[in-house]
C-alpha cells in the first residue's frame, strides 16, 4: 500500500499546481467562491489537502479567504497588475542580462526557433498561438538567464497577473507591435549583447504598462 502511495505522490501533479493552474487558465473567475468539498470531488483530493493548497494560493496572493465566508479568487485590478509588471521590470531585465550572458550553441537554435514561431503566429493572426509562444519564450529566457531568486519571484508576480496578461494578446494591433518587441530582446541575447537585452526587454514591458492603463 505505501509504495502505491508513493507511486502516486510522484507521478499526480501537486494539489497546489492544479489549482494555480485553473486560476491561471481561467476555469475559475475572479471572486469565484472555492468550496472545499467541491474541489475536494473536482481533484480526487482528500478536504485537509484542499486546505492546504487553498492557504498556499492565499499566500501566494491568487485567492482571498474572507471571514464566514470561505476562499474566493482574489481579483486584480489595474492597477495592480501595474505594478507588478513595474516590478517585473528589473527581474526581468535582471535575466535577460544574464541570458545574453550565459547563452549556450544549443540556447541560440531555441531562441531562433522561437523567433520563427512568434513571427509567423503574429503574421497569421493566430492570439492563441502567440500567446503560448510568448509564454515559452519567456520561460526559455528565464531558464537561460538561470538566475533562481528571480525566476522564483516571477513566477509568483504572473501567477497573480495572469488574465491581464492573457488579455494583452489579444487588445486590437497589439501583436504586431509586440511581435517585434520580442524579436528585438532574440536577437539582442542572440549578439551576446547585455545591455541591448536588458533595454530591449524593459521597452517591451513598459509598452505592457501603457497598454494595461488603457484597460481601466
């Protein structure tokens, strides 16, 4: 019996990752109620454990637990997605300077696969298939720059900011002004180029800040 326990413990995604992840993916809305017992059937997973990830999630700033009331998904408002993405500024500039850094052969032909695919998403008109290709992106620069503190507080700054960003992709033009934004930060880790990448990744992020203030 343990050793299936075990087993099980491996191979089943974290409780706590499921959950950020629906969040995330939008299966849950903002101020949506999150009853244990519900996501206890919904997961398979016992109510202690459903606790458990539930108070992660509020730590994590991606749901509120109100008084009486049980645990709801936190909203983000404007402006507060402003400010993490002003955040996001230095952490991210922080590991594109490392990425250009520490860039590998094997990094380069990623990158250049990357750049293909954002180009011809943004050319077909495809949101959703920029929008993952962008989050892979990002992904591959934060695994190249390998910088782990800051891989770590990005994490949790998108995981709160996830629909404003989702939401980015597809505000009318905004792929062909970004497509090439994402391009210029490529080729700047592709050269080697430290400074170009830092600048190049914090003009992208604050065009996000203008366009997020123009949400509001």
């Amino acid at each position: 019996m343990s050793t299936t326990i075990e087993a099980e413990s491996v191979t089943r995604p974290d409780l706590t990752q499921r959950l950020r992840d629906a969040i995330q993916n939008a299966e849950f809305a903002p101020d949506q109620r999150l009853i244990e017992a519900d996501l206890s059937e919904r997961y398979g997973a016992s109510r202690a454990s459903v606790r458990t990830a539930l108070l992660n999630l509020t730590n994590e700033g991606l749901v509120e637990r109100l008084p009486n009331r049980g645990a709801r998904v936190r909203a983000i408002t404007v402006d507060e997605a402003v400010e993490i993405v002003e955040v996001r500024m230095g952490l991210e500039s922080l590991v594109a300077r490392k990425a250009a850094e520490n860039l590998t052969a094997d990094d380069a032909a990623a990158l250049r696969e990357l750049r293909t695919r954002i180009e011809a998403a943004s050319d077909s008109g495809n949101l959703v298939d920029y929008s993952l290709v962008n989050q892979e992106l990002d992904q591959r620069i934060r695994e190249i720059g390998a910088h782990h503190t800051a891989m770590q507080l990005l994490e949790r700054l998108r995981a709160q900011s996830a629909r404003h960003q989702f939401r980015l992709a597809f505000v009318p033009g905004r792929a062909a002004t970004s497509a090439p934004e994402h391009v210029a930060i490529i080729d700047a880790i592709l050269a080697r180029d430290a400074d170009a990448a830092e600048q190049a990744t914090r003009r992208h992020l604050a065009g996000i800040i203008d366009v997020l203030r123009g949400m509001d």
